[in-house]
C-alpha cells in the first residue's frame, strides 16, 4: 500500500509573537498528494495554535473525499497538538464528514464547529456571545453581524462538492474559536474548500491578475460575484456589501483580519491594508480574525452602519461617475487604509496602475475620503512618477478629492516639486 506520511511540525502557527505569516503553516498541505494512506504525525509538535489546525480538518477531508484513508501518529503523553486536537473535539472528523446531523464536541473556550446549515450559523454565533456576556450590548451585536457576514460568504459562496462513497456530498466550511477569558481576546477562524474569491468574482466581473486583486476588489462596495449569476430561484439578493462592512467594522474595533484566498494574502489591520502573493496555496478561502473585546464600548452598530452605508453610496457614486468619463479612480482608504503609510505598497501600485492609466491617457481621480494620515514619503512615492510624466498636465489630468487640508497641501507641494 502506497502510504504517505504528513508530519506537523512543531510551533504550528500563523503567528510568531505578532508577526503573521501563513507559509509555513499553508506548505504542510499538499492537494496533489497521490497514495492510499495518509498518515498525519503530530507526535513532534509540541506548540500549535487552534486556528492552525483547525484547517487540517478540511484537508484530512479533502484527502478523504479524493479516497484516501487517514491514520493518525498522536504524542504518547498527550501533549502540545495532539491534546489540542482532541479539545476541539477534531478527533470525530469522520463522522462529521459523512453525518449531516453531526457536529464536532469541543471544549466550551476552544470550539470547531462545522458550518453546513443556517442552523450552525446560529451555534456559533450564540457561542460567541456567551464569551461577550457583560459586555456592552452594542458590542456583542456589532460582533455578532460581523461574524454572520463571514458565515454567510462561506456558506452561500465557499461551495464544494464530493463524492464520497455513492453519494455526492457538500463538505462543510467550519468555524474555529479560541476564547482567553484572562486575556478578554477572541480569535477565529471561518474556512472552507470552496472556488474562492478569485474564480467566484469571475462569474461576474473581468478576470483578475491575481487572487489577492480579487480579494482587495471584494472588500470594496457593492462588489459581488453573484452580480452575474442568473438563477430565477435565488432565494437571497447580496448587496455586495458584506465583506465591506465587516473589514470597516473589523477596523474600527482595532482588530487584524486576514482573507486567504489561494496564494492572495490581504490584511486588514487598523491602520492599513496590505496585501502580497504567497508561495503556498490554500484550496478555497478562509479569514482570520484576531480581536481583543473592550468592555467600555462607546460605538452603535446602527451608527457605524449609516456612517459605512453614506461612505459606500459616496464611494459607489464617484466609481461610476469615474467609469462612465473613463477616468481612473483610486479610493486611497479602500486601497491602503485610513493611515495610508506604506510607501513600498504606493510604490507597486503606481507601477501597476496608475503609470499605465497615465500611459492610456485617463484623467486620475484620487479619492482621500475618511483618510486619517498620508504622509510625504507615501503621496509623493505614489504621485511624483505620474506627475512627472504629464508635465504641466498634471494639473488638469490628477483631480484630488475630499482630502484632508494637510494631504491637500503635500499633494500641492509635490505637484509643484515635480512640473
Ligand atoms: N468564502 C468565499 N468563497 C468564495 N467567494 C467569496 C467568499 N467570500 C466572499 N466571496 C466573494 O466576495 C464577494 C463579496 O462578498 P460580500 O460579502 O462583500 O458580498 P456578497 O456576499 O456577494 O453580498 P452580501 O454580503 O451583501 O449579501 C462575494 O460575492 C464572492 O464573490
Ligand atoms: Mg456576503
């Protein structure tokens, strides 16, 4: 028998102290492995984090579903991600893959819990608001329509289908929470095997150049991969604004959101979004949420919602407007964040954009609205190429809206430094 053995190495994480980093987690999984037994060792890993190994279920899974068979190598004494596995109560993957009543039994603080229906929407989501008891009511709502917009992308949009045995059968998304109540710091995990981001945004739209694109064009509003999508029975409209909002709220709260989606990387810190291509893919797509709960909490869910809404129908607005004049539009605070600082970042995205546009004769319109800080380093890494290049034109040709009066008078200085 062709056997294949996987080992988990020790310190298991996306995560060493607070620099995040997928890759080494992500190249445990190889998708073309080819044998009939897979033996997965986690007898030498003695640190591990939940999130990490909650993403081993799905692909001991997907293993499964293409008909290999899963051993398992344990640590004699029960230690580091051997305990961890059995406290998620990960160990009745089998059944949970071929039961559609059967869930996982996790610890209480440390839970994975298959996503298959609405119904284990609702068990998660009242899990985490048994970590929120006392805390300020607008809080655990505001978590709980965040956390319900990530439920709802996997389970509407994170599709994948198996035959296992006679059966055709949807393998589920999960959800894995880990809940330090000395520390008041929820962290999560949503991830599934689906098409992801990418290919589900094609249905609708251009193709794009790479998957982390396509993340970054999800998060904007109104962007939807079902735009495209006829199916006279759809029983549910998106709007396209559920990720936008979660990753505006996710902000606000101070948290760091991560969407993988393929090799595309994109995060959403509080102070920026960044994204790269990773040297490790994952199947399908999963987001990563790390959020320190604030007891004194001032916000309201209905007033972070209209501020975002006005945002979205202004942002919306100047996009279409931008398209039907054929101008290029770049909404610094959908690209780069309300502290838009990351010079290497303004540096790529002048390369791949906007020297292009400038090349393609489009008019720039640069959208500052809602940003906090953009220093010189960054407007002028951003703009100075472009200005350049247009002369005098530049003046007529780069149209800089609702930007803050300092922003206004760097750009104007970088203007005249460079015409
Ligand atoms: N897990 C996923 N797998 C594949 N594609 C996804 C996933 N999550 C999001 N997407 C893609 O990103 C798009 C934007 O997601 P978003 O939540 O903003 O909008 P929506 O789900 O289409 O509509 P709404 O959330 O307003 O109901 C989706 O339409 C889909 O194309
Ligand atoms: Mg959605």
């Amino acid at each position: 028998m062709n056997k294949q053995i996987i080992k988990i190495p020790d310190g298991y994480s996306f995560q060493n102290y607070d620099v995040y980093n997928f890759e080494p987690a992500l190249a445990v999984y190889n998708w073309e492995i080819v044998a009939e037994k897979v033996v997965i060792d986690m007898s030498h890993c003695f640190h591990a984090n939940y999130q990490s190994l909650a993403l081993l279920t799905l692909y001991i899974w997907y293993l499964n579903s293409q008909g290999i068979q899963i051993e398992f190598s344990f640590s004699h004494k029960n230690e580091g991600a051997s305990k961890m596995w059995h406290l998620m109560g990960a160990t009745s993957w089998y059944q949970v893959l071929t039961k559609s009543y059967q869930n996982f039994k996790g610890h209480d603080c440390k839970p994975l819990i298959a996503i298959k229906n609405q119904q284990d929407c609702n068990t998660a989501l009242l899990k985490i608001e048994s970590y929120t008891k006392g805390f300020h009511v607008e809080y655990e709502k505001i978590l709980r329509y965040v956390i319900s917009e990530l439920l709802y992308n996997t389970l509407e949009h994170g599709f994948f289908c198996q035959k296992i045995g006679n059966e055709e059968k949807r393998i589920s998304s999960i959800i894995q929470l880990k809940w330090s109540q000395n520390k008041q710091e929820l962290r999560l995990i949503i991830a599934d095997l689906g098409i992801g981001i990418k290919k589900h945004l094609e249905a609708t739209y251009q193709p794009f150049e790479n998957h982390y694109s396509a993340i970054r064009y999800a998060i904007q509003p109104q962007v939807s991969g079902t735009f495209g999508i006829n199916e006279p029975y759809k029983t549910k409209d998106n709007a396209g604004v559920g990720l936008y909002i979660a990753s505006n709220i996710l902000q606000r709260l101070n948290a760091d959101m991560h969407i993988i989606s393929g090799d595309g990387w994109v995060h959403i810190s509080p102070r920026q979004i960044t994204n790269r291509t990773m040297n490790t893919t994952w199947r399908g797509t999963f987001v990563l949420v790390n959020l320190s709960l604030e007891k004194d909490f001032s916000l309201s869910l209905h007033a972070l919602m209209s501020e975002f809404r006005e945002a979205a129908i202004q942002q919306i607005s100047r996009r279409k407007q931008a398209d039907e004049q054929e101008k290029f539009y770049l909404s610094i605070e959908n690209y780069f964040g309300r502290y838009a600082e990351d010079k290497e970042a303004a540096l790529k995205y002048r390369d791949k954009k906007l020297i292009p546009a400038v090349n393609k004769g489009q008019p720039l319109l640069i959208d500052f609205d809602n940003v906090i800080s953009a220093p010189h380093s960054f407007l002028s890494g951003l703009l100075a190429t472009p200005i350049k290049l247009l002369g005098l034109k530049a003046y007529k040709k780069i149209k800089i809206v609702n930007a803050a009066p300092e922003i206004r008078e760097t750009v104007d200085y970088i203007l005249d430094e460079n015409t």
